[in-house]
C-alpha cells in the first residue's frame, strides 16, 4: 500500500472570490487552475484533475483546454479530467482531446468518464434527459473500442444504435504509448461499478458525503466481477472533499462558509436543507470530509485507503468562492506534508502487520 498509493487533487474550477470578495471572472479562474496545477507538480503531488461544468459559478466547460494549458507548464504530474460528461460528447472528440493532452505532456493524461451529478450538458447539446442511460453505455462502448483496437493495424470495427457504425476506422492524433489511462467514474450504483469491471477499467468512486467505509461492498463487488470475468485486477481510486491548513482550528474558519456558500447554491436547486455547522462537523468527524491539519487529513485518508485497498485518493480542494490564495496554500501543504505522512504511517502499518 505504501508505495503504491497515489495521492492527487481534484477541482472544478469553482468561481473564486478576489480580495475585495467579489467573484474573479472566468478567465482569470481558469489562469490560476494552471498556476495550481504548477504548485502540485512541484511540490510532487501525483495527479491533478479537472472538473467539467457549464453553468456560470464554475469556469471550466472545456477541462481538455486547461489541461493541455498545464502540460505545458508541469513536468511530471498526471492530468486528467474529474470527470469528462461522457454522455453529452462525442466520444471520438474526447478520446481526440485527450489524445492531444497526452502528446502534450508526454504521456501523462489520463480520463475519468462519468454521467455526472450536473445535467446541464444535456440541454445546452441537444440530448434529452430520457436517454440519459442509454447514452453513457453506448457511449462508453464505442470508448472502451478506441482504447482496445484504435492503436492495431486493423483500427475500430464498431456498431452501436445512436451513431453511424466505425469499420476499420483509426481514430488520431494516436496515442504515443498505444492507449489512454482511462477510469469509470462512480458515485454508488453497483450496476456501474460492475459495468467498470465488464470493460476492464480503473473504478474511481466518488464519495461526497457519509462513512467511506460504507463504499466497501463496491470494492468487493468490483473485485469478484473482474475475477468471475476472468479480467486483470484494476486500481481502485476515491474522489472527496478536503482542505488543509496549519491546525484543525484554522482548516475550520477557512473553509466553512465558503463551503457552505457551494453546498447551498446547488442544494437549493435540488431541495437539499441549508447546510449547517453540526453536519459539517459531523462530516469531518465521520464522513468524507477530509479536512484539519497535515496530521488530521494524512491520517484520515491513510484510514480509507486501508478500508478500501485504494491505489488511489484524490482531494477535491476547491469550494465555490474559497480563494486562490488559500487553495495554493492547501496545496503547498498537501505536497509536503499530507502526502509523505500517508506514506509513512501506511508503511507502519504495513510492517505491523
């Protein structure tokens, strides 16, 4: 486990507040991400991805832009998307983009494909919300083709019901290393988690709220369906919230009210209550809610990756209006200080054991 932990942030490019409290436009947002995504590849953080909205408190709508934007400036981190909406593309143009993104950072790109918690894709490209399912698994099939056959001679053969079939079709820019690292998003259907498991690939489970512990059925149930289908074991990632400051106390006063600003934007357009300080302690005492100092956050996510058998943890780091400044400062602290101590109390349990 410890040295096979990998340990990444996620963001979705959420509408930051400037120092004068009012909201930075989208393009000043989306030059900071790639500022942040520099902070982590220096301070050796292993994986930055970037969300994929449309819709006016996040700036991100085109997460392959931004990350071709940070292969050119980072030298050894991972960049992927959190997630690519899968079902509302073409999934030519996205295998394309990333494509593209991996030539740019010399094979570092990676794809996590998800149906999203967000459906204003759907609309904004035409697709209507009643194909929602049969969207994403055809989807996905014509995906999983390109990763499987696009770098053989004989190129994609494929035939779905929602688009022309492919005959003998290569697909390119081509992948310089012959496929693209690509993970199946989740966050909690067993018949998605078995669906990653039918095609082969990666399972990232996005745990947003609760025990993570809870998510241990879906890692057994992930693992007999690779083994009843006779298929190659898979890392296993995780996907949560979290912020890191100097104490407990502080990562506290930070985050608060800019999460709950987030929490209760969305949870007004879905009839969620107001979010209150007692769940948000509640949260971080015993659900997924990575949050306090290097010490608190290392030993909580060390405490998943365990219960879960992870080869992944991403810490989603941004949270509507929080500030550039405070983000970079979590960073700094995630790289230095989180992710050695996970490393190292792993290590210890693993020689106790």
């Amino acid at each position: 486990m410890a040295q096979l932990l990998e340990l990444g942030l996620d963001t979705f490019g959420d509408v930051t507040s400037g120092v004068d409290g009012r909201p930075l436009s989208h393009a000043q947002v989306i030059r900071d991400l790639v500022d942040e995504a520099v902070l982590a590849d220096e301070v050796g953080i292993d994986f930055i991805g970037v969300g994929e909205h449309h819709r006016d408190d996040f700036a991100v709508s085109a997460p392959e832009v931004v990350l071709a934007g940070m292969a050119t400036r980072t030298k050894r981190i991972r960049l992927g998307s959190a997630v690519t909406v899968l079902s509302s593309d073409d999934p030519i143009r996205v295998f394309q983009r990333f494509a593209t993104v991996d030539a740019l950072s010399n094979g570092r790109a990676e794809v996590i494909l998800g149906r999203g918690s967000f459906t204003e894709s759907f609309p904004l490209f035409g697709f209507d919300l009643k194909d929602y399912e049969a969207l994403f698994s055809e989807k996905l099939d014509l995906f999983a083709a390109l990763l499987r056959d696009n770098s053989t001679a004989q190129g994609v053969t494929w035939q779905g019901k929602l688009r022309p079939p492919l005959k003998g079709q290569h697909v390119y820019p081509l992948v310089e290393s012959g496929t693209l690292k690509t993970w199946i998003g989740v966050g909690g259907s067993p018949e998605s988690v078995v669906r990653a498991a039918r095609y082969g690939l990666p399972l990232m489970l996005a745990i947003i709220g609760g025990n993570p512990a809870r998510f241990a059925p879906y890692v057994d149930l992930y693992h007999k369906a690779i083994g009843q289908l006779g298929g190659t074991v898979q890392p296993i990632g995780v996907h949560s919230h979290g912020y890191i400051a100097d104490t407990d106390a502080q990562a506290r006063e930070e985050f608060y009210a800019d999460y709950k600003r987030m929490h209760d934007r969305i949870g007004a357009e879905r009839g969620w209550p107001p979010y209150g300080r007692d769940a948000f302690e509640h949260e971080i005492a015993h659900g997924s809610l990575y949050l306090g100092s290097p010490e608190t956050v290392a030993r909580k996510i060390a405490k998943t990756a365990k219960a879960l058998r992870l080869s992944r943890f991403d810490l989603k780091y941004s949270a509507g209006p929080l500030s550039h400044a405070r983000m970079m400062r979590a960073i700094e602290l995630y790289g230095t200080r989180v992710i050695p101590r996970v490393r190292e109390i792993l290590a210890e349990e693993t020689v106790a054991a």
